[in-house]
C-alpha cells in the first residue's frame, strides 16, 4: 500500500513538473557538439553563480544533490518488478544547506533525465517505480540544516542503447545550470 501512495505522489509531481518544463532544453543544440559527458548549457538567464551541476554533483545555496551510482534494470528484476519497461536508477544523497524546506524528493524538481533519441522532439523520460524498497519510509524526509539523507529514483528507458542525460536546473528546467550523460552499457 505504501509503495503504491508513493508511485502516485511520484506521478502526481511528474506530471506537475512535465507542464512547467517545457523549454528546459532549448540550447541543446550547443552542446550536441561537445564531446564531453558534462557540459553546461549557455541560457538567456544566467544561473545563480553558486549553482553548479558537475561530475554528477547539484550544489545550490540550499541543496546538494550527489548521485553516487547508477544501473539499468530490467523488466522483472529486483527494483522494476512491476515495470513494464527497463529503467535506469540512480542512488544519491541530498544534503541541505540552508534552513529551507529540502528533502530527497527535491531530486524531481531539480534534475530531468532525457533520451536524445528522437530527431524531432526532446524525449523527457517517465518516473518510474521506487527501485530500492529501503527509502520506503525516508524518500520524503524534511533534511534538517546540514543534514543528509540517501534515496533512489528510476526512470522509464525507451531504448537501451541511447545514453540519458540528466540535466540540472534551480528554476523547474527553465534555466540549465549543466548535463551530465549516463551510458547505459
């Protein structure tokens, strides 16, 4: 029953973010040139100069985000038992900086995963199902000041070869600090 409450507020927040995240990506075209697994993205709005997004790191003035592993999971395996696609989750800790409200669930607004394997159309990825049954109870923890607190997310893979780029933002994607790029083999 918890898991399934969970996957809905999931949902819910998804979908909120999916309606203000439009134009979170309108510069890709710059970085589709750089070689680099990390790039940042110039934008009509500078970011706030002690944001950043490098090496897997989100550091604002009120969070930090540090994703500490990644995997793809397969339909019916441990962690995506109930998808209907594979997934690729990440595992990360949220640490809060300031006084603020912050918890690990701050990881959705802050950060989108894409597959850039559409010649068309930005192809934002679905949330998928919580893929690790520990953060249960802590995925929606107020962090105290200095605090930190470990979670995963997972998300909807539409093909297994394309690599997902995680891109970073502080303004629900209208302005990206930076990307990194997930292999998925």
């Amino acid at each position: 029953m918890k898991k399934s409450l969970v996957l809905i507020a999931a949902a819910s927040i998804a979908l909120v973010l999916s309606g203000c995240a439009g134009p979170a990506a309108e510069s890709k075209g710059s970085d589709a040139k750089s070689s680099s697994s990390e790039t940042s993205a110039a934008s009509t709005t500078a970011p706030k100069s002690d944001s950043s997004f490098k090496d897997g790191v989100l550091t604002t003035a009120e969070l930090k985000i540090e994703i500490t592993d990644h995997k793809v999971i397969a339909v019916g395996a441990e962690g995506n038992e109930y998808g209907k696609k594979p997934v690729i989750a990440f595992w990360y800790k949220t640490t809060n900086l300031s006084a603020k409200d912050v918890s690990p669930m701050n990881f959705l607004f802050n950060l989108t995963a894409y597959q850039d394997n559409n010649p068309n159309a930005e192809n934002k990825l679905e949330v998928g199902a919580l893929p690790d049954d520990s953060f249960l109870e802590s995925q929606t923890e107020k962090i105290k000041k200095d605090g930190t607190v470990e979670n995963a997310i997972a998300y909807e893979l539409d093909d297994e070869e394309t690599p997902v780029d995680l891109v970073a933002s502080i303004d629900m994607g209208m302005t990206e600090l930076g990307k990194t790029s997930y292999k998925l083999k």
